[in-house]
C-alpha cells in the first residue's frame, strides 16, 4: 500500500481497499447483497475490492449513493491511487 498523504489525512489508497476493511463490513451485508444493492456483478465488485479495476465516474456514483457520502471522494480517492 502506498502510504503517500492526502487531503484529510487519509493515506493514498485504491478505494477498494477502504470498501473492503472498512465500510462494507460496517454495512452488516454480504457482498452477494451489496453487489445487488450497486446493481452490479458479485464478479466486478470483487475486482473493486481486489483492487483490479479502478472506481469509475459511474461506479462512483453508485458507491456514493450506497454509502451516503456522494461521488466526489470516490473519484478523488482513484484518482490520488
């Protein structure tokens, strides 16, 4: 992991690392679940939280929405990655 700062004193992280130590444990639901919530395939949000795909504008949106922090912080945790 690289451990280079970023505003708000966050490391520069994939945001698929955060997604999976952090909040979606915190969401109580399985991944099964949450891939439907995204409307997405148990295999895509996999790769997010494998860190094998990037978080896109759309995917933004939908994590922004699931999580209830919107997209911007998504896109600017992908992009600083």
């Amino acid at each position: 992991m690289n451990t280079a700062p970023i505003k708000r004193g966050l490391p520069a992280m994939h945001p698929g690392e955060l997604l999976r130590e952090d909040l979606l444990p915190a969401l109580d639901k399985s991944k099964t679940e949450i891939a439907k919530l995204l409307g997405i395939s148990r295999r895509t949000l996999y790769d997010i939280l494998d860190e094998k795909q990037p978080v896109t504008v759309g995917m933004a949106l939908r994590i922004g929405k699931l999580i209830g922090n919107g997209p911007v912080f998504w896109l600017n945790l992908q992009r600083i990655y």
